[in-house]
C-alpha cells in the first residue's frame, strides 16, 4: 500500500524501529543506564534499545483516565502515582475533583497490578542515579509518556531521557520541559496516527512483554524469577 502521506520513511516493524532508535541512543553507552519501556508496544521497541546499548530493561506502566460515560475519551494519565490531566476537557465535561480521584485510584490500582505481573515477581530496578531511558513505540499526545517520565523522576535518576520512534514536533516540544532530553527518530508534521509509521504495528501480547523482560534480566545475571508466572 502507497504511504498516504508522500513520506517512505516508515519503520518496517517495532524491531526496525528500535535498532534504529538505539543509533540515536548511542551517545549514552557506557553510561549508568536503564531502559524502561510502557507497554506493551513500547517495551519491544526498548528491549532493542536495551540490548544494543548493554543496558537494563524495566517497564513502567502508564493508563489513560477515561471520561466517565465516554471511556474513549482521555482526560489524562497516570502512572506510578504520577498524574497528568487536561484541564480543559475536564472543565468542559464538568467531572468533579471526586470522580476524577476516583478514575485515578481505579487505573492506577490496574496499572500497579500489571506491572507486578509482566515483572513476574521482580522488584522495580533502582533508577537512583543512574540515566532513565523511558521508551514508547511514538508519542501521539504524549499524555501517557509524560506520565510515565514524571513517574521516574520521582525515583530520582541523574537525568531522564524520553525516546521514540516517531513523534510530532509540537508534542515532543510540550515534553522537552519535562525531562533532560526528548531523542526522537522521525518527526512527521502532518502524524496523524503512531501505527500509520509502521509497515507493521501487530498488537504485543503480555506474554511477549514478559518474555522480553525475562530476557533482559538474565543477560545482567538476575535470572532468579519464581518458577510460575504471577497470575
């Protein structure tokens, strides 16, 4: 299929555009890295980042806050206790402050919850001092990614870095105020859609996600997961 925008510079899959995400990357090898990826397409385009920089891999865990009676819609983000709201649709559907904290204590509870499972009983890897790489599979909006830095940086990292393939320039602009650097691969103008720059864009099941972290771990030397997966 033609691209529709004029533009060939598509990612053949998530891999492609994590090996070349990583060459982007390459200035903080040999730094105190780690990688953290949202799932669950994020994570397989960190775990490329990860392996080619010899770097840890966690994930970090970002949800969208539905609007009540209209779930699609997005009032904001949470993850790690770190939260991310538009004012403005909030204003404009008249939410409450009440059920805005209770959306929020909802997600997060499920985000908790899925990080717990997809780490297999693993503890969150310390970021103190070290470089964060957070890494999504493209930045629409940015909601959840900003989330997920300022979840990080509460960890207290020497310095946070967002990575993606693809992004807009007015979303990766709102998001160099948030952390030390925004490292970005293709920034289209007229985006659209984070899948449209991809020639593949398969859905990522949780078992893969759990494997690629597996894997990562072993390669470090803490491959001391319990024998059955945390259900």
């Amino acid at each position: 299929m033609p691209f529709p925008f004029g533009d060939p510079t598509r990612f053949t899959d998530r891999l492609d555009a994590g090996r070349q995400l990583a060459r982007r990357l390459l200035h903080l090898a040999g730094r105190p890295l780690i990688v953290l990826g949202l799932p669950r397409g994020g994570v397989v385009v960190a775990h490329e980042v990860a392996s080619l920089l010899g770097a840890p891999l966690d994930v970090i865990v970002s949800r969208k806050l539905g609007a009540p009676q209209q779930p699609e819609l997005a009032i904001g983000a949470i993850a790690g206790g770190a939260r991310v709201l538009r004012e403005d649709v909030i204003a404009a559907l008249g939410i409450g402050a009440d059920e805005v904290d209770r959306i929020t204590a909802r997600e997060q509870e499920r985000a908790d919850e899925l990080e717990r499972r997809l780490r297999r009983g693993r503890p969150p890897l310390d970021v103190s001092g070290r470089v964060a790489v957070v890494v999504d599979d493209g930045l629409a909006t940015g909601a959840t990614a900003l989330a997920a830095v300022r979840a990080v940086r509460r960890r207290g990292p020497d310095r946070t870095v967002l990575a993606a393939p693809v992004a807009p320039p007015e979303t990766i602009d709102e998001l160099r105020r948030e952390v030390d650097e925004v490292v970005v691969v293709h920034q289209p103008r007229d985006f659209r859609a984070v899948g449209l720059w991809y020639e593949s864009f398969a859905q990522v099941s949780d078992d893969e996600v759990e494997a690629m972290l597996d894997e990562r771990a072993t390669a470090r030397g803490t491959s001391d997961q319990p024998a059955g997966r945390a259900r």
